[in-house]
C-alpha cells in the first residue's frame, strides 16, 4: 500500500511546487489537491460542522496547481481530490486534463466529487437535484474525448457532434476516475457503472464500505476490483496497518495544514514516519 499526501494549495500556503519536491524526495506517492472553483458569500454549511476554513476561500485552480507539482517532479502522481465536475463544461476539463496527462508522462489521477456547496453549483447553471446525474453523464464524455480519435456524445447533460481533440492522455484510453462520496445506494450504482474506484473520506468509511463495494462491483460485471484511494485516515500507524492488511486500499493520503512552509514541513516529516507502517 501507497502513502500520498493531500493538501489546499492557495495564494497563501507552502508554494506548490516546492510542496511537491519535500513529497516526492520523501517517498510519497501522490500529491491530491482539491477544488472550489470560488465561495459564495452565502454558502452551504461546512460538512465536518464548523465555521468555513479560510482555505476554501483562496484555493488555486486545480490543473493549474498540478501542473505546476508536475513541472517540479519526475514521478509524483497528480490526484485531483477532488474535480467538481458539474461546475466544467467536459469539453475544456477533457482538454486541460489530457494535457496534463501529457505534458506529465501519465501521473494524473482524476478524482470527481459531486459537491457539497448548493450555492457554488447553482451559480455555474446547474440544479441541485440534477448533479448526479451531470456528473455520470460529464464523466461518460471526458472518457469519450480522451478514448475516441472522433469523439461524439448524446446524453442529456453532455452533446458533442462529432469532434477531435488531442492531444489523448499518455494513459490509455485515460486516467483513471474515481469517486469521492460517501456511499449510498445512488453513489453506489454511479461508482460500479462510471468509475474506476473509490475515493473515500477516512478510515471509517473505507473501511466500512470496502465489502458492500466488492459484491456491487462483481454484481455489475465489473472485472477484477476497484482501485481504493483513502484521503484523509488519521496520521497513525496502527491506522495505516489496519487499511494496508485489508489488501484492497491501494493508498492512503493524510492531510497537511494550509499554511506557510515553517508551519508545514514539521507535519510532513511527521507522516514520513509512517511510510514503514504501509509496507
């Protein structure tokens, strides 16, 4: 089992790319960061319960960020932890994301969320009720343009005539696409049917939900198993042996601050302690 390491990366926090040299020279495998594409003033409550970290409100542009730990890495997988799909027309992030894939040598990770912000999604168009079903459907078409020389799609909330777009990803026919929910029976048959794997929110979750995942992949004539990436388990070994001896977590990420390298770098080297528990 593999170790990655998730943060906010804004305007204001340990600058991306020197983060993603300390990640990489330590011997974590991937580097997550997530999104919002802006914060409305009046927004949805924060899921954990507590007041809006500030984080949320200064957050780079996902691609941009990656981009930018790509430039400054050789062999760090870039995870997208996680893309709020229903705010992008599939037809750009296809583009952005395949060229990231290429201009990396095939280290992205896509990871895709539905969003928890109702305010956020309704301010790019899209209804609340509606964003499952935009998410499946926007999922369908990036794999299109990435798989397809001519790429065409016809589902309610993706159109595409006939189309080229390059360049392809290096990986193919892309990367992979995970799902970062926690699972009910809708996110269940979205993930079986749509994803690659599972991007749960904790040990728990994985935990709990590694069984009911393993009989809906199988029930759905899915091959093999899916890929499991756990973000955010707490930082401790006992944690990290426990999800390493299920043998279906392929990785674990922790969360560092989102702040300035001083504050950062002590935590960093804190998780590497734990790079012997995963093995």
């Amino acid at each position: 089992m593999e170790l990655g390491i998730a943060v906010f990366a804004t305007d204001v926090s340990w600058p991306i790319d020197d983060l993603a040299r300390a990640v990489e020279e330590r011997g974590f495998a991937s580097l997550a960061v997530p999104e919002h594409t802006h914060m409305p003033v009046e927004h949805s409550d924060h899921p954990a319960g507590q007041g809006l970290p500030d984080e949320y409100r200064r957050t780079l542009d996902p691609v941009v960020a990656l981009t930018t730990a790509a430039t400054a890495t050789s062999s760090l997988r870039l995870l997208f932890g996680v893309s709020l799909l229903a705010q992008h027309d599939p037809i750009v992030l296809a583009k952005a994301v395949a060229s990231l894939d290429h201009v990396s040598a095939g280290r992205v990770e896509f990871g895709v969320g539905y969003g928890w912000n109702r305010p956020e999604l309704e301010h790019h168009g899209v209804a609340w009720s509606q964003r499952r079903a935009v998410v499946a459907d926007r999922v369908d078409a990036l794999r299109a343009l990435w798989r397809d020389d001519e790429a065409s799609v016809d589902l309610p909330h993706a159109q595409l005539e006939p189309s080229w777009s390059w360049p392809k990803p290096v990986q193919r026919p892309g990367p992979p696409i995970m799902l970062g929910a926690a699972l009910g029976p809708r996110t269940l048959d979205d993930l079986v049917h749509h994803f690659d794997g599972w991007l749960p929110l904790g040990r728990t979750a994985a935990v709990d939900g590694l069984e009911q995942l393993r009989r809906a992949w199988t029930d759905a004539g899915r091959e093999g198993r899916p890929a499991v990436h756990v973000l955010g388990a707490a930082p401790k070994a006992d944690a990290v042996r426990q999800l390493a001896a299920t043998g279906e977590v392929d990785r674990v990420s922790f969360w560092l601050p989102s702040a300035p390298r001083t504050e950062t770098l002590p935590v960093l080297d804190v998780y590497t302690e734990l790079l012997e528990a995963a093995r």
